[in-house]
C-alpha cells in the first residue's frame, strides 16, 4: 500500500486560476445587461478575446430618435455660439483690462457723510449723559477722574466710526464686484449654450457567483485520503502487533525518532511517531543487516516480524 502522493502546487494554483478566470467571465456576462430607456440604448457586445483568451466586451451607447434631433440641433446651435463668442470676446478683454478700485475715497466719504447722521446725535447724547453722570458724582472738568471717563467716551465714538467704515466698505466691495461681474456674466451667457439631456441608465444586476475553491477542494481531498491511508496503517501494524506477526518498520514512515536503547540483536530500539500515534521499535534497515529472514517488504515500504526478532 503506497501513501498519496501530495498535490503539485504549481498545478493547483494554475487550477485555481483558470477556476477564477472562468468565474470573472461568467459574472461578467451575467452583469452585461442590455438597457433601454427613452432617452437611449446601452448595449453589450463581445469583440473578440485577449490574448489569453479572455473575451472582450464594448459597450455602446445610443441615443433615441428624439434625443439625436436635439443632439444635431446642439451642434448646430454650439457651432452659431462659437461665431458669437468671437464677438464677445473684444467685449470680454475690455471689461478684464478694467482693474476694480476698492480705494474709492469718494465711498469712505459717503460712508462718514451717511454715518454721522445716525451715529453724531447718539454720540452727543451719551456725552451729556456722561457729563451730568460725573457732575452728579460731584466730579469737574479737568479732574483725573473727569478726563478718564470722557477718554473712555471719546474711544467709544472712535470705535464706532472705525466699524462703520470696516462694515460699510465691506459692502461697498460688495458691490463694486456686482458690478464688474454683471458684463461678464451676461457674456458668458451668450457664449453658453443649452445640453442635450443624457440618457439615465439603472443600475445593472449585480448577481454573485461565487468562485471555486480549488486549492481548498484538492488539499482536502489529499488530506481526507492521507487520513484513511494512515487509518488503514495504523490498523495493520495494530493487528500485526497482536498477531505477533509482521509489522512495518520502514523508517520512511516515522518521525520524530529518538534512540532509547539496544536490541539484543545489537541494533537499535526507537521511540518514534507513526501513523499517527508514538510508537518503540526497531528499524527494518538494521534488522535487514542482522537478520534478513525477518524483513520482508510489502508495496512500498519494509515489515519487520517481531516475533522472530524476540520483540523489543
């Protein structure tokens, strides 16, 4: 009885490859659907293959009769826009050779003029108030105290003057850019055009098809066989054993082998793993020298009989 042979892994992954290959073609077949919408078609077609003969896919996209006659209409209507767009384009240059000036004077002027109404009367007010605040504390102008709280007022009206003009310029940025950006706007426009509606395609199905694990099916196979091989061994050399009888001793088969003492045939005694359990013995190959009548070989490997060599 001779031991599986183990799977070659170069023709396992090689299996396994082409396993995936015709997977990947598979699922990609599945997947190609053909559409057809209002707008248009989406359409598959196999062009060949590569060079390892994976087939090759196109997909085409087509539009309906209807969105065709607006797709024409576009390209005559882009090709009027362009002659158009040369037009406007000197139109465009004299606009961006303008820089924007947002260091209008005349606008911070405006800005104070228009203020002052609104913040002067308010200001007047809280200085009296201030005033007779401090008069009624029993404090005169030219005091210490005095001067404090009217420096406090006098900061008071610069601040609100200093964010009058960082709020109101901000505006008056606002708008100079308002108006720079109005020609341009409208240029671009005129130099613009319509789009044809694209066509709206669902989502193709995406149905899973699950690859075959070769390498997995044939380790598992070449361990499952491995298992009852060594089941079957392990029974022999059990009845072999038992019977007294012949029982393999081919040192292919063992491991883990460690010399624990001397045969009285002056060879060796082994403990050893052995289809799967530790065993002690000896080794065909030395009884072989000592005594050849008590090996023989069976299939693949030797038997020693313990029986004839006065057991270990």
């Amino acid at each position: 009885m001779s031991a599986p042979k183990a799977p070659d892994p170069a023709k396992t992954a090689a299996a396994q490859t082409e396993s995936n290959k015709a997977t990947a073609v598979t699922q990609y077949g599945l997947n190609a659907t053909n559409q057809i919408t209002p707008y248009g078609n989406l359409s598959y077609t196999q062009n060949g293959t590569w060079s390892d003969g994976t087939p090759r896919f196109t997909a085409t996209q087509t539009l309906s009769p209807e969105q065709k006659k607006l797709y024409d209409q576009q390209t005559q209507l882009g090709s009027k826009m362009n002659n158009l767009a040369i037009g406007q384009t000197d139109r465009l240059s004299n606009v961006l050779s303008q820089p924007v000036d947002l260091s209008n004077e005349a606008t911070e002027s405006r800005l104070m003029e228009l203020g002052r109404a609104r913040l002067d009367p308010v200001i007047a007010q809280r200085e009296k108030s201030t005033e007779a605040e401090l008069i009624n504390k029993g404090l005169r102008p030219g005091t210490e105290a005095w001067n404090r709280a009217m420096a406090t007022v006098n900061q008071q009206t610069n601040d609100a003057y200093n964010q009058l003009l960082l709020s109101g310029r901000g505006q008056a940025v606002q708008e100079a850019l308002a108006e720079r950006n109005q020609p341009i706007n409208e240029i671009s426009a005129l130099m613009g055009g319509g789009q044809v509606q694209t066509p709206s395609f669902v989502n193709t199905p995406t149905p899973g098809v699950n690859g075959t694990d070769v390498a997995g099916i044939t380790n598992n196979a070449y361990n499952q066989n491995m298992q009852a091989y060594q089941s079957k061994m392990s029974g022999l050399l059990g009845l072999g054993t038992a019977l007294g009888g012949w029982v393999f001793s081919d040192v292919r088969l063992k491991s883990n082998v460690e010399l624990v003492g001397t045969h009285r045939l002056g060879i060796g005694i082994y403990d050893y793993d052995i289809f799967g359990r530790r065993e002690r013995g000896v080794m065909a190959h030395e009884v072989a020298e000592v005594m050849p009548a008590a090996v023989r070989k069976n299939g693949d490997y030797y038997q020693v009989n313990y029986s004839m060599i006065g057991g270990v």
